[in-house]
C-alpha cells in the first residue's frame, strides 16, 4: 500500500541511509527481550508509559506570543547499523571480538533498531535525522519564528575500530545543515560550534592557528548560508557570530542572537588558558559580547545567547566563568555605541540556550557575584575610582587598544581578515599558565573563594544534586543577587535517554493594558513545551507519520505552576522545589525525560 503524505516507510530516504541493514528481525528481538523481562526492557517500558495530560492547549493561543525551537546535540552517524552491538558503539552487528569478560547477554544489540537505541552511547542514524527533519516541517516549519541550532552534529569519538576524522566531523555537519535548511526554507536557523564539531574533540587552538582556520572556515561553508555574510569575518576569526532573528511587531527593535564559542572558556580544551591573559581567545569573546550589547543599545534589540557548553564552575575555568557572569548579567552596562551614556540601562538578555549535557534543565547563573566584582577590583587598575569598568571593558567601550583593533578590522567589517590578527605560535598558548582550581565556602551571607592549584576539581556525581545545591546558594544570598540570569539545557535528538527538543513561547509584541501578560516587556519567556519521539516503539513499525514522530512530553508551567519564565518566577519556583520532596522527585524524573 502507497504511503500517504506525511508518512515515513522503510523506503522512503530523504539522506543516505544504510538500506542493507535493515530487517525485521531486529523487530522480534525486541519483544524477545521485552517478554524476558530484562532491566533494559524494564527503563524502556517506563519511559515509553510516560505521558502527562495536556491541560493547557488555549493558554498560549494569543497573537501576541511568539515561538522558537531549540534543537541540540544530533550526533550524526552515518556508519549506524541496525542490530549491531552497543559496544561496537552500534558499528557492528555480532559476531565480533569481544573482551574477554565482557557479558554479550547483556549488551542490548538486539533493541538497536531503525530509528536508534535509547539508554545506550550510540549516536543517531540517518534515519532519525530524516524523521526529524520531515516532522518539522510538516508540523512546525509554519508555526515558528527562528531556529536556535546548539552543536555537536558530528558524531563521538568512541569506536577504536572506526576513528572519527575531521572530515567525517564536516559530514556529520553536512547532513544535519541540510535537514534543517530543509525543514526551515523561510525562517532563520543559528547554528553552534559543540566540543563533536572540532578535532580531536574539545581541543580548539587559538583564532589565526592553522587548525582553529580550518576548523571554522569548513562549518562555514558546511552551515552556509546560515551565518550572515558581514558576520563571516568574526566567525572565521573566533567561531562566533551574530545574527537578527525575528523583528517585534508593533514597535521598533527584536531580537538578535550570539552564537557563542563555548569551546574556549571550557576546561577541556587544553589548547587555551584561561580569560585572563591580555591575548586570550576567551577574553576576546568577552569583549565582543560587550561590543554587541553596545550595538544592541544602539538599535533596541533584545540578546539571546546560544552556546553549546552549559556556563558553570565545573564546565568553565574560573576566570572565564566569572567573566562570562559579569558580562552577561551586566555588572556594569556597556555603553549604546556612539554614546556618553553612563546610566545603568541594561540590554535585555532574552534567553542563554545551551545543549552538550543531553538532560532537560536550567541554572542560575551570576550567582557569585560579590567575589567577581572583588576579585575584579584587583584587574581595574585606573585612577579613576568611579570607573568600576575592568581594562579591557574600557577597550571595547572607547575603541581602544587590542578590542579596538578587534572591532575595527574583524567585529564590525565584511572583509578579508587581515593578517595582521593572527596568532602564529601555537606554543605560547599550550604553555599559557592556566587558571588555579577554586573551591568555595559559605557563610550566611556571601561566598568566599580558596584558591589551591593543587586540588583537582571532578564533574559532580550527581548532576541534578549539584544544580539543587546552586539553587540554594542563590536563595540564601541576603540581599539577593541584583545581577542574576537564567540558562536552561535542552534535551538532546541523539537517543542519550529518548529523541527530544524544545519549543520556547515568547512575547513578541506588547498585549493590551490588561490583558494577559501586559506587565511584561516585550520578549519576555513565558513557557516551553518538551517534544520527544518514543523510538522504542517507532522501531517496530514499517510505517510511519512523521507528522506523530514527536508528541509532547509536558509543558513547564503546567507541570510546575510557574506564570510565565522570568528571573522572579524562576526564584519564586526555586525556592518552592528546595521545599518540596516531592516536586524534588518530579524535577529530577523530567531532568532525564522520564527515564530515571
């Protein structure tokens, strides 16, 4: 029978696919396994049950609210084959050289199937990234205003018998470019440079290294013409951009986005120090954020900041994460462009959009903010003591010095980068002194930082415990923090835990006195929706509706009772999760979208 439109069958590629693998006899090794009653089976069962009840299908209905998708993390693989082993990171199908104490009954080869494998490292077929394309844009591509696109479409690094390569990385970026340029033919789609989208991976050289050239020369061309034309200078010296996304209706200004370059602020990345050093990649990045925020004044646009490295102590060096805090919660404003202004107007940071952790969640972030403005004091060094501004933040606002030359001959041109910027001993920067480790104790009221360089740091065991504890040092601050933001991480399309991304509900002009949300400004987040795709069950069927491929988990306000996604709701929410057992429980449950 002839598939109907808006239906996906086992012949139906939109991208290359591996058509020899596919068979139907993954299918019964699947309800084989079910019918065994395994603890996979069991995870699987859990989250293919999980559902909520849609209670609030009108609440969002007004013409004054706009929407986006966030997507991230697709993880491209296109060496994926159905009923292979995940130990062979789904390469190969058995029989294949084992370890010799490895248990194969417990590998879970069996559940590999078309569209992917949850709860296992395998990244995402083609077939999944053709779904998803084709979903989007029967469903979406009509209802969005932009597409937030947060990195790492190359696929990992973790199958010793198949070694990812840079140009593999490109291809990876190739194809999930092209699904989405497919699926958004009319709308602007940001796309992210991830720690997947370089090699080897989290390893970034400095801007002007032959590497770090190559590296964002290529995605240029494998994202073009995403990133705009007069912003492919920037991009080709840092890996970051800005783009304007959508217009406010009704009233001058809208919304730009920076695609940030998260990989240089990350403590993976051996190849750069930290955001201290005059010459430093990260510090660079600082500035040209101050740089757009000055031109965001200018022109009464609103920020978002998309990166693919969620901001925090653990993922950032200290100088570059304290930094990043001062800087985006604006310590001290920037200037508009062109002005004297020195009043304590702020650019509303819209949203700060991240990916890489895979988990469905959000931070505070700023929340250190009296050891940043006393560890700063130290780097003003003016006599001037009303200037509260750090030396490179005077740069950027006057045009002078090292952030002067960046601005004139890169941040604000459409031509060639010059010579003259680049940076040609690699050396210097892998022997470039790094940050110290920094741990923190409290007292009642503040944060005091000790400095060890001896003490080495690990990610936390407990990811969902770490952001509680975050929330609790935000509340406990008397008085509270007066420069706080907010980042969320979306859920990933690789199967990490289940397919999944989100739709974010924002004011895009200015309701009537009274009505809904009219004490708001324009801009303001109000609420997200979390999509997903139950693959366990998509696998086993010859056809499918794009269309359904993705239904929706929950809703936040629903799920949380929060009116719409300001600082203050997020706050008054904190502080009501921290209190609450239960809601600590459903909090961590959707963190792993079900699965835990």
């Amino acid at each position: 029978m002839a598939a109907r439109k808006g239906q996906l069958t086992e012949t139906t590629p939109l991208l290359p696919t591996h058509s020899k693998h596919r068979g139907k006899r993954v299918f019964a090794a699947v309800a084989a396994v079910l019918a065994a009653g395994s603890l996979f089976s069991y995870l699987l069962l859990a989250y293919c049950n999980y559902s909520i009840a849609d209670t609030s299908s009108k609440r969002l209905s007004s013409a004054a609210v706009g929407r986006y998708l966030h997507i991230t993390d697709l993880h491209v693989d296109p060496n994926y084959m159905e009923g292979a082993t995940t130990y062979s990171q789904c390469h190969r199908r058995p029989p294949h050289v084992l370890p010799p104490d490895y248990d194969s009954a417990k590998d879970g080869h069996a559940h590999t199937g078309r569209f992917g494998i949850p709860l296992a490292k395998c990244d995402s077929p083609i077939a999944l990234i053709n779904a998803t394309s084709e979903h989007l844009k029967h469903e979406w591509a009509h209802k969005l205003d932009f597409v937030i696109w947060t990195g790492d479409s190359g696929r990992h690094d973790g199958d010793p018998e198949q070694p990812r390569t840079f140009d593999q990385i490109i291809q990876g970026n190739d194809i999930a470019s092209a699904a989405l340029r497919s699926a958004f033919k009319k709308i602007p789609v940001v796309p992210n440079i991830g720690n997947n989208d370089v090699s080897p991976h989290n390893e970034l050289a400095a801007p002007g290294h032959k590497r770090a050239c190559k590296t964002f020369r290529a995605l240029e061309r494998s994202w073009r013409p995403l990133i705009p034309k007069d912003q492919v200078p920037t991009f080709h010296y840092g890996g970051y951009f800005a783009k304007d996304v959508v217009d406010y209706d009704g009233r001058k200004g809208g919304i730009t986005a920076l695609s940030l370059n998260t990989i240089y602020w990350y403590r993976a990345n051996a190849k750069v120090g930290g955001c201290r050093a005059k010459d430093s990649p990260g510090l660079a990045q600082l500035a040209w954020i101050r740089y757009q925020m000055r031109r965001a004044r200018m022109r009464n646009r609103d920020i978002i900041l998309l990166g693919h490295v969620l901001p925090n102590r653990d993922n950032y060096r200290p100088s570059c994460y304290h930094g990043y805090a001062r800087t985006v919660t604006q310590t001290v404003p920037p200037p508009a462009l062109n002005s004297s202004d020195s009043s304590e107007e702020l650019v509303n940071v819209h949203a700060q959009l991240f990916g890489h952790s895979n988990v469905d969640v959000w931070a505070f972030v700023g929340q250190e903010a009296k050891w940043i403005n006393s560890h700063d004091a130290l780097l003003i060094a003016t006599e001037n003591v009303t200037d509260k501004r750090l030396w490179w933040e005077r740069e950027v606002d006057e045009e002078s010095g090292r952030f002067g030359k960046l601005i004139r001959d890169v941040w604000s041109t459409d031509v060639t980068l010059h010579a003259a910027i680049n940076q040609p001993d690699e050396r210097a920067w892998e022997d470039m002194e790094d940050d110290p480790q920094v741990h923190f104790t409290e007292s009642a009221d503040h944060i005091v930082p000790v400095v060890n360089a001896t003490v080495k740091q690990s990610l936390p065991s407990d990811f969902v415990e770490s952001l509680l504890k975050e929330f609790e040092r935000v509340l406990v601050q008397n008085p509270p923090n007066p420069r706080l933001g907010v980042t969320t991480i979306s859920p990933s399309i690789i199967p990490k835990y289940v397919p999944s991304f989100r739709i974010f509900h924002y004011l895009r002009s200015q309701p009537a006195q009274g009505e809904r949300w009219w004490h708001l400004p324009v801009g303001t987040l109000l609420d997200y929706d979390v999509y997903w795709a139950n693959i366990h069950k998509l696998n086993t069927k010859a056809q499918i509706d794009v269309r359904s491929f993705f239904t929706r988990l929950y809703r936040f306000s629903d799920e949380y009772k929060i009116d719409d996604l300001s600082i203050n709701s997020y706050l008054k929410w904190a502080e009501r999760l921290l209190s609450s057992k239960a809601l600590r429980k459903r909090f961590r449950s959707l963190t792993y979208l079900g699965t835990q």
